[in-house]
C-alpha cells in the first residue's frame, strides 16, 4: 500500500507564502485536474481562510466551501480546526463549536483535522464529540514541539488518550517545521507501536529539513503526509508533491498521483504564484530555507511577526536579544508549543522584555489569561515566581475554560436577525464580530434591486 498524499495547496500552501490572500475564483481555477490526481484529501478549508476571506477578499468563507465541493467530486475535503478556539482566536462556548462543526459538514467537509495549542485534550472534546455526531472524520493533531518534556513518551501518551477520545487518525503536527528525520522514525515507530491509528505528518520547509524527515517518515511506516501542489510548495510551505510522487515511484511506497492531472493543475497554477510575486504579496524572502529555526524554534509565522513589532517600535536591531529571549519565556510558560495563539503571545511577551529593559514589567492581556489557567493546562509546570509577580494571588482555574462559557448561539442569533440570513452568517458574527457584520451589511446591500424610473 502507497503513501497517502493531502495537497494543502488550496489551504496552507497560499497561507504559509502569502498571508491566505488566494480568492475563491484561484481556488477554482484548478481544481477540476487537483480532483482527478488521485490525493488522499485536499486540505481547502479553515485556518486562516475564513478571517482572510471577510477581512481581505471581501468573499463568504461558507460559499467558497460550497463552490470547492461542487466541483469536487472524487476527493474528500479536509479542514484545519483549532479545537475549542474553532478559526478564531479566544475560547468559544459547546454550542458555537457544535454549530460550526455541523454546519463544515453539511457545506462540504469531510475530515475536520482538530488541535490544541497546548495539546490540551480537555478543548478538543467538543469539537471530536461534534465531527463523530454529524458524520465527519476526525483527525486529532499532535501540536509538535521539543523541550525537556516534549519526549518521544509524553507523545506517545497523547496518541492513546486520541484514540480513547475517538479518533479516526492522528497527525503530527509540526508547525515550525523543527521535526529532525532521525526523530520522525523514533517517534512514528513508537507511535505505530502503541496506536492502530492512521499516522499523517504535516511539516513546513522552513528550516530545509522536511524532504529528508518525510523519507524517514515513510520508511517509518507513516500513512500519509502532507504536500503542496509545485507553485506552493517550499519555503515557508509544505514540500512539492510532484517531486515526492516521482521521488516514490515503483516503490513498494508509490503514491500513484495521476501526473497528467498533477501537471495540468501546476501550470494553472503557477499563473496564480506569478500574481503575488508581481504584486508582492509572495515575498521571495519566504521561498529561501531558514536553518535559524531549529535553534530559536520559532516558526516562520511569528518570526516575521517579530520583526514587524521590532520595526514599528524602532528597535529592528535587537532582534537576536528577543530571540534569545523567546526561549526562556517559553519555558517560564511551562513549554507551550509556539503554533498559534501561544506563538504570538510568547513572541509578544519577549519583545516587551526585551524592550522595556525589565522582564515582565509590561504583560499582554493574554500572557495574564494564561497564567489564570484560561487557555487549558500548560504542558509542564508554571515558574510559580514569575506567575505571582503577574497575577498576584488571584485563583488559577484547573477545569476545562469552556465550562465557564454559556451558550452564545440563540443569543446571536436572535440579535443579528435583521443582518443574518442563515446560522452560517450567525456563526461568521460569532467568530469576527464586527468584521463579519461589516461584510454581511455589505453583501445585504448589494442584494437589493435598484429601481429603474421608467419614463412615462
């Protein structure tokens, strides 16, 4: 049996180089050939898509995902969910995620893939429990990282609590792309040791190393990886699957992509990447390898956050102090994995040290959230000093965040009525706010026929 191939092209590939800006007519453009080539799935939906869509492109996230789906035919449809967060950036209540998980289904997916910053398992259950009752598949991703307690053990202990949870496979998911080749074959043969699962590996090639890992992978007995289209491959991205494809043919490893399809797609698409190279949208920074972050273990996200932050305080030059600094405010932290939102909060948090000359003077709302224990439990224990120097004695809650959050969707629903025309409007307000009623009162508007005067 092959290797399994998911094509992120139309998802991560265009998010990872050029800020999710593709429209819905160049997600299209393609995907007649993307749907013929034989792929596992095609990762099209969630991330930052749905807030790049209203915010950007002036477009329903929900009518791209019918568009996708009308035209595919052949191949499942797979979405990225950040478990109780959903594709927003705070914790939302049971009924929202349960909503949107439904109303994913009902539009078009098929495999929601569900992670948590912290691998905090407690703020997947909703999401996992939602996805099993409406029929979707569940994958359940390992937010990858490495620390002192980010052991080949603490991993392995994940991968059985998944399965107990009910998933369908698992996913590494290594987000900065720090995942070395010889550690991806310890880790996938324990892995396939102690689970029956599907294995899927989904890395980035930022730091040059992602080829060689995904090699070791596969020979570690890996079921599928993740791979983007040649146009959006590299880089900041996944690898190229054409080259993949050839690199395993006539092995007992051969994904079998139907290469007429995978070409006809990729000339289509390089159309697309020339677009953003011209207009610089795709910076060629993003295309070359970065082997700094295996040693900062910062993705190439929150790097280039970092230097815009720096930029904007005039303070461009002590950009190697506040690397430094990350990885000792991470482990202060308790060792978050730095994916999104930790790796905003934990770049933000050693800029402000870095820049205010004294550690932990300045704090962001969230840093302080953190600490109460509102984002989920941290992987290994808070330096207790540094939480009482920002949080004082105030109580830490040790129970699911969630819990504390009523239901929100009949509330929206009913307050929005006028603006809203469906629950996937609701739940666009639910998660943007004022950028999704910006775009709805916008769409409204133009759905009104003007009236012609007729001359008598």
């Amino acid at each position: 049996m092959g290797v399994k191939i998911v094509d992120t092209c139309l998802r991560d590939g265009h998010q990872s180089l050029f800020a999710t800006r593709m429209t819905t007519d160049e997600v299209l453009l393609a995907l007649k050939e993307l749907d013929q080539v034989g792929y596992h799935a095609l990762e099209v939906w969630g991330g930052a898509t749905f807030d790049a869509c209203l915010r950007f492109l002036n477009e329903d996230p929900w009518e791209r995902l019918r568009k996708i789906r009308k035209v595919c035919k052949n191949t499942k449809l797979q979405m990225l969910f950040r478990g109780q967060n959903i594709l927003g950036y705070r914790h939302y209540a049971d009924d929202v995620v349960e909503k949107f998980v439904e109303k994913s289904i009902k539009n078009g997916i098929d495999i929601i893939r569900i992670f948590d910053a912290l691998n905090d398992l407690r703020n997947l259950e909703a999401a996992v429990k939602a996805t099993k009752k409406y029929g979707g598949e569940c994958q359940i991703a390992l937010s990858y990282t490495t620390s002192p307690v980010h052991t080949v053990a603490y991993y392995v202990e994940l991968a059985k609590k998944i399965e107990a949870l009910g998933a369908d496979s698992i996913c590494i998911k290594d987000m900065a792309g720090v995942l070395l080749p010889e550690d991806a074959y310890t880790l996938i043969s324990e892995l396939k040791k102690n689970t029956k699962l599907p294995i899927e590996l989904h890395s980035h090639c930022t730091g040059g190393l992602c080829e060689m890992t995904y090699l070791r992978a596969i020979q570690a007995g890996v079921d599928i990886v993740d791979c983007a289209l040649s146009p959006l491959s590299g880089g900041t991205s996944q690898p190229c699957t054409e080259s993949l494809n050839a690199a395993l043919a006539g092995t007992k490893y051969d994904p079998k992509l139907n290469v007429k399809y995978l070409n006809e797609a990729s000339a289509k698409m390089m159309k697309v990447k020339q677009k953003y190279l011209d207009n610089g949208l795709l910076n060629p920074k993003v295309l070359s390898v970065n082997p700094n972050i295996l040693k900062y273990q910062v993705p190439g996200g929150m790097l280039s956050n970092l230097i815009n932050q720096l930029k904007s305080q005039g303070a461009s030059d002590r950009l190697d102090e506040v690397l430094n600094e990350v990885p000792n405010v991470r482990k202060d932290m308790g060792y978050p994995p730095l994916v999104t939102p930790l790796s905003q909060m934990v770049g933000t948090q050693a800029v402000m040290n870095v820049i205010s000359g004294e550690r932990y003077k300045m704090v962001p709302k969230e840093i302080n959230e953190y600490l109460h224990g509102k984002y989920g439990q941290a992987p290994a224990p808070v330096d207790e000093e540094i939480r009482h120097k920002i949080i004082g004695d105030d109580k830490v809650i040790t129970y699911r965040p969630a819990d504390d959050l009523k239901p929100e969707f009949e509330a929206l629903k009913k307050e929005y009525k006028g603006v809203a025309k469906s629950d996937e409007d609701v739940l666009s307000i639910a998660l943007f706010g004022d950028v999704a009623l910006k775009f709805l009162n916008q769409r409204n508007a133009d759905a009104i026929p003007t009236k012609i005067k007729v001359k008598a």
